[in-house]
C-alpha cells in the first residue's frame, strides 16, 4: 500500500518506534519521554545563554566571571544553575578532587 511507510514515526525524544495508531500529533512515547525533552531543551537554552555569557567576558576580559563560568581544573562550561556554594565552580568530582589534590600539594611544599 502506498504511503504506508509515511505512517511510520518515531519518538522525538528516545527515537522508538511510535505506535502506528498514534496520533498525528503525538511526538513522544510517553510523558517520561516528553519530560527529558523539555529538560534537553531546557538544557541546551542554558548552555547557549552560558556560552555567551563567557563569549562577552573573554572579549571584556572579565576574569571574574570565566572563573564562575568554567572549570578551574579542565575549562569546561560548567555554573550548574546559580549554584553560589564555593564548590560549584568545578565541572564534578574528579576536577574537584584533582583541585583539591593540587592545593595540598602546594600546601604541603610550602610547609616542607
Ligand atoms: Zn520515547
Ligand atoms: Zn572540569
């Protein structure tokens, strides 16, 4: 039959195959789905916002806010959502314990 291959979609989030009687209008599986979309999106608004932020502070050489919007340790886009606790500035664990491994050590030559 033709067109019936055009009846085949596909969920916008996962990439599942949607039921072939789904509605027209249905773009995902489920809610579970339809929520990690709106997060992506959400997510993905974010980071272009982040970018420009660091875009305009590299060009005004605003020190201050690289700091808060990268990660000391590997320079990643990092500022997980307004989070001010000193930590935060770091992408995750490991850059955070790397860090902190170096402040010790530095501590410790100055000690020595
Ligand atoms: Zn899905
Ligand atoms: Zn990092």
């Amino acid at each position: 039959m033709l067109g019936g291959m055009g009846r085949i979609r596909f969920c916008a989030s996962c990439g599942a195959r949607l039921p072939r009687n789904a509605s027209p209008r249905r773009l995902y599986c489920d809610d579970v789905c339809r929520a990690h979309a709106y997060r992506d999106r959400k997510k993905a608004a974010q980071d272009f916002v982040l970018g420009l932020m660091l875009a305009e502070a590299e060009w005004n050489g605003d020190r201050g806010i690289i700091r808060l919007l990268t990660c000391p340790t590997c320079g990643t886009i990092t500022f997980a959502g307004g989070d001010r606790r000193s930590d935060a500035i770091y992408c995750g664990g490991t850059c955070r314990s790397r860090a902190w491994r170096q402040r010790a050590a530095r501590r410790a030559r100055r000690s020595a």
